[in-house]
C-alpha cells in the first residue's frame, strides 16, 4: 500500500542522513535526547521507578513500570521506594516484559523509550523492566548481551519480589533492542538460564539476510525511509568493535543460527516500507521451518522506528495489539 499518510507529513519527504561514524557519538546521543527523552508521558497511570541492578561492567539501570499502581494496588504501594522489597502480600504476579531500546546500538536509554514502556504495561497489564545496556562503540559486542543476560538473571532471582510470575518472563525491543532480544534467547537456552516465555521483536536486525543481498535494503535503504545503508554498515562496524567475529556466531547476529528450535513463543513485528523488513521475515521463516511458535506481523505503510512515534501514527497501534494478543493466548 502506499505509505501512510500520517508517516509522510511526519518526514515531509526529508531525507536522512547517515551520523553514525561521522559525527561525534557524545552529539549525535544528545541530539536524539533532545528529541525523545521523557517527551511523552501521556500514561500517568503506569507508575515507574529507577533502581539499579549488578552487571559485570558495574551498576546497570533500570526502570521498573507497573499497571494501575495507583491506590488499588497494594503491591506497589509497599515497595514503590524499594523494588526489591518482599511482596508475599500482593495481588496475582503479573507477566513481565525485559525492555531492551533501539538506537543503532549506539544511542538512546531508558528515557527515550519511557512512552513505549508505559503503553506495553498498560495495553498488556504487565510489569515492564526497561535495561539501559552499554553502548557501542565505547563498549561493543557482547556488552549489550550480557548486560540483557544480567537483567534477565536478576528478574527471574527477584520475581516473587517484584511481584511478577515467573512462568511469564518475557523479553521485547526495537531494532537493536530486538536483536538483543533475539540473541538473549539463544544465550540463556544454551546457558541453562531462565526460560523466556515469550519474545516481541519489533523491526530487528537479525543478519538472516546480509546487509548488502537485502532486497528491502536496495529498496528502502537510500535515505528516504529513515534507515540508510550506510547507517546500518556504520551500525554493524560499530556493535563488532573491529572484532572477528564469525558469520556463525547466533549470539551476534541470531538469525544465523539454524536449524535450531526453540520453546519461546515469538512475535516478529515488520515494517513495510523497512530496509530490514527482508530480514525480520527471513528470521522469521527459519523459525517457522524449525518448527518453533512464530508469528510474523507486518504493518503495511509504516518505516523503521515506528514504534518511537506511536502517538502520531495510529496504525502503531496494531504493534501493540498483536503483541497483547500472543501474551493472553
């Protein structure tokens, strides 16, 4: 279909530019501040509180959202000011949702998606814990993935005390933040971690299809959908750090590892008008042929990083509404 109405006056046919590589990381992270961070807190009702959690490169933030914590829930109300606080007392547990943000890797933390956080605990009624992992190219692969593995370890240890069931741990991102989600299940199957319930990939990069052989990449990848090429070769040599890193290795690039199976129910989110819709599908077809719960879901109109503007594009909201379905059925 053609693009969405909402998302062309929102660009107004503007071309991007590739930043990353070329401008200096401290500024680009600060422009896309100015332009993101805690701009849109249109969901006072979700609650949210800043802690820190252990991590090997040190203390790792985090933001912790829950549902209707407002004077019904008694839960909350005991530990908003200490989240690792005993909660024999609460309500049911609640579904969680580990949060990684997108950002090329490079850019963007727990401000930048505070709205995206805030409507997944309200729409899911579920608690959200949003990890601000390191960052390339000061810290580059796997930093980030074991940062997400630390964060994931240390909900599944603390669940009774935050009130959430551990039965339902889940995990959900955006482009970089899918990836990471992506390589987080691999990673705690292959190391006896906590099983992970469900994962939602919003828009990933999987590497199921290459950079340079993606027919969405020649079709998309000029600067007119929001996603140029040479961003996301600047992306990918960033996140390696000049590393060797093996065409093989799952835990980088996820959609490379098959045939391979796996429990956790999976939502693949795709973009229509994405230079990484071939690859979010390709990753998405090895994991139906291995036989694993897969659901792709495409939005037809919308570009990459949709989801960061979900209150002025409404087709955003079928995001939200597949990823409500799968974590109910």
């Amino acid at each position: 279909m053609p693009l969405d109405p909402q998302v062309a006056a929102h660009y107004g046919g503007r071309r991007i530019q590739n930043v990353l590589g070329v401008v200096p990381i401290d500024k680009v992270r600060a422009a896309a501040d100015v332009i993101y961070n805690d701009k849109r807190k249109v969901i006072p009702e979700i609650e949210a509180t800043d802690f820190t959690i252990p991590g090997e490169g040190g203390e790792i933030p985090v933001r912790l959202y829950r549902p209707g914590c407002s004077m019904q829930n008694k839960h909350w109300n005991k530990c908003k000011n200490d989240p690792a606080k005993s909660a024999a007392e609460s309500e049911e547990p609640l579904p969680l949702i580990l949060y990684f943000h997108g950002g090329a890797f490079m850019m963007h933390n727990i401000a930048s998606h505070d709205s995206i956080c805030r409507r997944l605990s309200r729409d899911l009624h579920c608690i959200v814990l949003s990890v601000e992992y390191r960052l390339a190219p000061e810290h580059p692969y796997p930093a980030a993935l074991h940062d997400a593995w630390a964060a994931l370890c240390w909900a599944s240890d603390h669940a009774s005390e935050i009130g959430v069931d551990p039965g339902r741990l889940c995990t959900a991102g955006d482009s970089s933040g899918a990836t990471l989600c992506a390589a987080l299940n691999w990673y705690s199957m292959d190391h006896q971690g906590p099983a992970i319930y469900a994962q939602f990939l919003y828009y990933g990069l999987f590497g199921a299809v290459s950079i340079e052989e993606s027919e969405t990449v020649k079709a998309y990848g000029n600067g007119d959908y929001v996603l140029p090429k040479d961003m996301l070769l600047a992306t990918e040599k960033a996140y390696l750090g000049g590393q060797d890193i093996p065409a093989s290795d799952a835990y980088c690039f996820p959609g490379r590892r098959f045939p391979a199976r796996t429990n956790t129910r999976t939502l693949v989110v795709v973009a229509e008008y994405d230079p990484l819709r071939a690859d979010g599908e390709a990753f998405a077809a090895a994991l139906k042929a291995a036989d694993s719960p897969v659901t792709l879901f495409q939005i037809t109109g919308m570009m990459h990083g949709f989801m960061m503007l979900w209150e002025q594009f409404d087709r955003a909201g079928e995001a939200f509404a597949i990823t409500r379905k799968l974590l109910m059925s």
